[in-house]
C-alpha cells in the first residue's frame, strides 16, 4: 500500500487551491474510475484489524479451568492405564474445544454482518452528482458533505460554507465543541453538532490524525448483567461439585480405597457437573438472537442489549417516524396582512434545498401547492443558503431575482421566526392562534419571514404540516400494554399536537410538557414523569433527565431517538434505541439501530429478546437440576452406601451425550413473557432444585428395584444406572423448558432431533455394550418407561403446581 498523497499535518497548513492540486483533484469530485484507482492504492477508509490466527484461537479452548479439570482427569487415566476412559476424556475435550470454536466463528461472522450493516455513510460528489456511499470506499481527494448529527468520516479540509461545531471530546478529551470555518481540519471520528460545510478529503484509514473511525459496534460482545450471573451459577456448580467430591475423596481414604481410582473418579466427578456447554450455549443464543433481529430490521450494535431489551418496562417513543409516518404533508398555509398564500410559499420554497433530503423541505417542495409556482422560482437564484440549525431553530436563505434584487428569506419554529420579525402584541396573538388552531388538528405550525433591507425582517406568513399516526401504531400500543410496557410518547411538538396524535392512536392523553418537571426537585419530578402518559414540547436534553428519573423509580427504560442531540439520552437509557434514518451520532450512542421506521419493530425486537431470555433461563434450570441430580445421587450412593453406581468413563460419556444436543436450545420454541423479564435466581433456584431432587428420589428408587427384586449384578446395574441418568437429563430438558405442561410449547425440531440421536446412541451403548457391560432391551425398555413415568407423570406436575404455588405467593421466600 502506497503512502497517502498528503498528510493531515501537511494539508493543514496548505491553501484550498494548492490542495486540490496536490491531490490531483478538481471541484466537481473524483470520477468512479478515479476513486477506484485510489482505493488500489491507499486502501480502504478503514483501520485493518489484527487477526489472531486459527491455530491460537483454536488452543484457547484447551486453556483455563473447564479444561484444565478435563486435562487432569486425562493424565490420570494414561497414568494408570484406564485407555478407555482415556479415549472417552479426551473425545470430550475434543468435542468442547471444536464446538466452542465453530460457535466462537459463527458469532464472529454474526458481529461482522452487524458492523456491516451499520457501516457509516458518506455524501460524496463524484462523476459531477451528490451520492451516498460507504465510508470506507472514500479516497484522498474525494468531495464530501458533513452536516449535523454525522460523524466525519475521514480526516477532511473544510472548503466550502460558514462554519461547524465539532464535538472532538471522544478524541481529544475536550468537552466544549470546536467551531470550525473553510481551510480548517476536521478529524475522522469527531462529531458535527452544528452546521453544514463541503470539505476535501485529504487522509483515510490508518493515515488519518487519530487512526482510526468510529466503530459503532465496538462493544458487541461485552458480557451484559444476565451473562454474568449465568457465569456465576456456572462457578456455584463448580464449586458445588468441588465439595462434594473433596467429601467423597476423603470418605475414600478413611475407607482404604485404591488412591489413583479415587481421585480419577473425583476429578471426572467434576468434569459431569461443570457446565462446560455455557460458554457455546451463550454464543450461540446471542448470535441467533442478533441473527433474528436482524431480519426484523433491528440491527444490534452492542448484543449484550438483546438481554436489556427483555427487561424494558417504560418506552420512551419519539412520535415523529416512530408513531407517525414521518411523511409530512403541506396542510394549510396562512398568510399573514401585506402577502399572499402563493407570496408565503415562495418564500418557503426558497428557504428549503432538495438535495439535503430534510423531511420539511421535502414537503414543501413535492407538495401540490408548489408545482404551480416552478415557473415562478425559475426566475430567483439563491446565492447563499444557511442550513437549518438546531439552536437558531430556522433556514435562511439570499435570493436574487431576474432584475438583480437582493432579498432575504427564512422558515423554521413559529416563536423564532416572530422574534426574528420582531413582531408586536398583535402578531404575537396570531401567531400564537393559529398556533393552537393548527395544533388541534394534529398540525406542526412553520414560521415563514422576508427581508428586502438588511436587518429588518417581516413575518410573511405560516405553513401547516401535517404528519398521520402509522396505520399499525394503534395496534401496536395495544400489543405493548398487554406485554406490560408502558409506552410513553415524546416529542418537541406542541401538546394539542400530542395530545391529538394520542388520542388517533389508542394512549392516554395526559401529556405532560418540560416545564412540569424540569425545576422540580427529583423526587417530585419523578412521580410526574413517571404518571405522564407522555411528553411534549420537550428538548433533546429534556429526555436525559425523563430517563433518569424514570430508572430512579426502579424502571429499565428503553429510548428512542435520531438526533446528534439525543445521543446523551440514548446513551443513559438501559437500552437506547436509533431509530430509522437516524444520524451517524445517534447511532453510535444507541445499543439498538432501526432500518424500518414505526413502533411495531420495537415491540417485535423486545418479544424476540424475551424469547432469548427465556430460553437462557431454561438452560440455567436444567443445568441447576442436572448437576443436583447426578451429583447428589452419586454423592449420597458413595457415601451411605460404598458403592460407585457408576463408573468414571460413564460420567465422561454421560457429560459428552449432555453437552451436544443442549447447545439446540439456542433454537428452541419458547413464548415469550406477557411481562418484562427480570433476573428472579430464587425462583430459578427453587424451582430446579425440587427437579433436581425428585431426580434423586427416583435414582435411588431405581436403585432399589434393581438390588432387590431383579437381583442384577454390579456391573449390569452401573449400565443400566447410566442409561436411567442418560434418558432422565434429556427427559429434563423437556420438563424445564416449559412453566406449563411439558406439551405446552412444542420443542423445536433442532432440540428434539438432537435429544433423539444421543439418546439413541446412549441405548446402543448399553444395550449392545460397547465400552461397557451390556443389559439387552427388555432391561432397557423397562428403563425408558421408568424414566418417563417419572418425568412425565411426576415431575412435570410436581413443578407446574409448584409455579402455581409461587405465582400465588405462597412461598414467601420466592417473592
């Protein structure tokens, strides 16, 4: 790769026309043929990233504790001669480390579809015509546009416009935006919070001042609270399982029992209760849950908020493209004394530019009303025009007309355009009438001014804009509130608008506005913003304070918005959610990006991470139960009665059997909770444990039965005890995947094919004998019946009348 042309230092100190030179550049962009040549030889926009190898990835799965213990039992086995058990081990740890990998690539190749489809775009001129492309596809010399709410994509020299605001603090450390005019830099990465300027591209990728871009998906596999605390019940049934066999190697030496046997037993003891299928379980959950997103137009840039998602009970909603269609229409237009309607939308007209695809101006110019004046704009040429900036809240634009005659225009916010006007008590009336008459019909109002002398302007009129309620918006909130979410609407919009918009789609019309809350002390400020119903005439930094004190009242919030100013907001909610067409600075603040506009995609992404919840909270209940219901029974078999009812290379297999058709679970049919998911480990607990333990009353029963009345041999009865504990975990699956009856939700066909090949294999095993002492079929028939009888017939309705016990709150301790 060749050095870049000129470099961000260099380029600094250089005039405009030098560098165009020096880039061999010219003012109407780059041609295609160009910008390819270019990225041949600089490379992509992009900083490249270091790759470690296969081979390493592949060796980090025989590296850390779960391994380790596996690595120990197999040392031991060579040690004194167990080849078997050896082959076993060592097959298990194989299967770990290959499963783990090939999930570890699949989620890899999930986050790189995510940072693809999140990738920033650029306006770029090249064959002569503004277009959009990839960031990562701009090349020194390219022209490019930046405008508030983008982040820069690459280390540009303003050339064209009056100034930007940029925001540099996430590379400099400087909290204060940095204003910027032409032949100033503006560094990749940094954010525009005002203004609007054309600017040379002088240095890409790793050339660039800070080295590299914004990466919107920088934090995709950070573990979330949820993970963490599956990690923690994962170290709980370590350390549990630790216990029990120190007590069982000790019982073993007071008993004179061979050492090496012992301790061999210990260790695979341990291997069967680690849950050595968590790691891929995880990966594989959150990368089909990203993947299913995905195709519901929710793009995660952070998985761990798929988890967050689940628990969201308060939405903050914007109204504009959310609620409503975000397609504004030109309603009304009403001139004010000395104009015309025709006079009023000239002037708007002229205050509005297609190219910068702003809804407002899109409305303006495509609407009926304006096709009859195009001969008329013909004759005027806009010589400079202010883009509309978010703190002076209006555009404005220099006209001339045919005969050589200068004249200002400006449209934006009703009150800016009067004080700009400078409007007395009368026309403060009107405005402020026509203000709520428009309101009442759901309509935005637009403040349109002329000035023919410098300095003195004249309010000429006012537009009405008028934007419908989505057609599936009612529907929609309908859904959510059966779903437990609070849905709460806000929007800088009058409040007769959006107390009007509420009532067309089905929410409470109590609507609060900023001036409600924001002197108020927290606590009562708290109380109102959490009785409203939504909120209106609000500021981006309004909806900062909304979220903290919804989450001071123990709510997990969910935010919307599209704005570089909302991204302290979006950043503060527990999920923050872009919404489609947001800015480059809002989607880099928010844990979600939309690429569909309207609520149901929301509520659609928040049903599927429930989904994803609770099929890892049904991992977590067998994963309790399993561990409870081998352990304990080997455990208490040892200790009361001296007797091994299994052999180590049994647990090696059984553990191998258990661990593959568990990681379908990723897949599985759930339903998702009528109400917002919370983390409720007592429940959990409980709830396992008493499917743990009724395991362990039928082991022993078993056990009974095959001592006793059938008289069987020792070794005959470890294969059939090894075929009940192979049926039996699998047989759990079912029972704690479900609050109801087993029946109640279908398994899904990955899970259930699954369970059916391994458990073929286990009976194969045992019936015919491979590896172990065989037993025949009418011994392991007799064990299928058994197993299921038990599963079934008892422990499924001991545990739905358990769940019923604590939904009703009769067992205090799991409230």
């Amino acid at each position: 790769m060749e050095r870049q042309a000129i470099s961000t230092d260099e380029a600094r100190g250089m005039a405009v026309d030098d560098l165009y030179r020096a880039l061999s550049s010219q003012r109407e962009g780059l041609t295609r043929s160009e910008a390819e040549d270019r990225i041949k030889r600089f490379g992509p926009n992009e900083l490249p990233e270091k790759e470690e190898s296969v081979a390493l990835k592949f060796l980090r799965y025989f590296w850390g504790p779960i391994p380790w213990m596996i690595e120990a039992a197999l040392i031991i086995s060579a040690a004194i001669g167990r080849w078997e058990d050896f082959a076993i081990i060592f097959a298990l740890l194989l299967v770990n480390a290959v499963v783990g990998f090939w999930q570890e690539y699949q989620a890899g190749n999930a986050i790189a579809m995510l940072k693809q489809r999140l990738a920033l775009e650029a306006r770029v001129l090249r064959d002569g015509r503004w277009q959009k492309a990839a960031a990562r596809d701009l090349v020194p010399g390219d022209i490019v546009r930046v405008r508030n709410g983008d982040i820069v994509p690459a280390d540009i020299k303003l050339v064209e416009g009056d100034f930007l605001s940029a925001d540099e603090s996430a590379l400099t450390g400087e909290s204060m935006p940095v204003e910027k005019h032409a032949s100033d830099i503006a560094y990749s990465g940094s954010t525009i919070k005002q203004g609007e300027m054309t600017a040379l591209v002088v240095a890409t990728g790793e050339k660039t001042f800070f080295g590299r871009t914004a990466q919107l998906a920088g934090e995709a596999m950070t573990a979330s609270h949820f993970q963490k605390a599956v990690v923690r019940i994962g170290d709980y049934l370590i350390v549990l399982a630790i216990a029990l066999v120190t007590i069982v190697f000790v019982v073993s030496l007071i008993r004179h029992e061979s050492i090496p046997e012992t301790l061999q037993f210990a260790l695979v003891l341990i291997v069967a209760a680690i849950p050595a299928a968590l790691p891929a379980v995880l990966s594989i959950t959150m990368a089909v849950g990203a993947t299913a997103l995905a195709q519901r137009e929710a793009i995660v840039s952070r998985l761990v908020a798929i988890e967050e998602m689940a628990g969201v009970d308060v939405l903050c909603s914007d109204k504009t493209g959310t609620i409503t269609e975000n397609k504004l229409t030109l309603a009304d237009v009403a001139p004010f004394e000395g104009f015309g309607e025709d006079d009023v939308l000239l002037a708007a007209l002229l205050a509005s530019r297609e190219e910068d695809q702003d809804p407002i101006d899109i409305a303006i110019i495509e609407s009926e009303k304006a096709q009859s004046l195009k001969e008329r704009l013909s004759s005027y040429t806009v010589t400079r025009f202010k883009p509309f900036d978010p703190v002076v809240k209006r555009t404005e634009a220099t006209v001339r007309d045919s005969d050589g005659r200068e004249f200002s225009v400006a449209k934006g916010a009703p009150q800016v355009i009067l004080a700009l006007a400078g409007g007395g008590r009368d026309l403060g009336e009107a405005v402020d009438s026509l203000s709520r008459a428009f309101a009442e019909k759901g309509y935005r109002m637009l403040g349109v001014a002329r000035s023919d002398t410098p300095g003195t302007w004249t309010y000429a009129g006012v537009l009405g804009l008028h934007d419908p309620p989505r057609d599936d918006s009612a529907a929609t909130i309908r859904t959510a509130a059966e779903m437990g979410l609070d849905v709460k609407m806000v929007t800088g919009d009058h409040v007769a608008i959006a107390r009007e918009v509420a009532r067309e789609v089905n929410l409470k019309t109590e609507i609060a506005t900023a001036d409600a809350f924001v002197d108020e002390p927290d606590p009562e400020a708290a109380e109102i913003v959490e009785k409203a119903a939504g909120f209106a005439e609000v500021f981006p930094e309004h909806k900062y304070r909304i979220v903290s004190l919804l989450q001071s009242r123990g709510h997990i919030v969910g935010m919307t918005g599209d704005g570089v100013n909302d991204a302290p907001a979006l950043k503060k909610a527990d999920v923050g959610i872009a919404v489609a067409g947001a800015t480059d600075a809002a989607k880099s603040a928010a844990a979600i990006v939309l690429t569909k506009p309207g609520l149901s995609v929301i509520i659609d992404a928040i049903k599927e991470s429930r989904m994803i919840f609770e099929r890892m909270s049904h991992y977590v209940t067998y994963r309790i139960a399993e561990t409870i219901r081998v352990l304990f029974f080997i455990t208490l078999s040892i200790l009361l009665f001296g007797f091994f009812p299994i052999t180590a290379l049994m647990i090696v297999l059984l553990a191998l059997l258990n661990d593959i058709p568990i990681m379908t679970i990723a897949w599985d049919n759930v339903l998702y909770s009528r109400a917002p998911e919370r983390w409720k480990m007592r429940k959990i607990l409980t709830i396992a444990t008493l499917i743990g333990f009724v395991g362990v009353v039928s082991s022993f029963t078993l056990l009974a039965i095959v001592e006793g009345p059938l008289n069987l041999s020792l070794d005959v009865i470890r294969s059939l005890i090894f075929l009940k504990l192979a049926v039996a975990g699998h047989l759990t699956v079912f029972v704690a995947r479900t609050r109801g009856p087993f029946w109640s939700v279908r398994p899904a066909p990955a899970l259930l094919g699954a369970v059916i090949v391994t458990q073929t294999v286990a009976t194969l095993i045992t019936v015919y004998g491979f590896i172990i002492t065989p037993i025949g079929w009418p011994l392991a028939i007799f064990v299928w019946v058994y197993a299921l009888v038990w599963a079934l017939v008892i422990t499924d309705p001991i545990k739905v009348y358990a769940y019923r016990l604590i939904d009703r709150g009769d067992i205090p301790f799991v409230r």
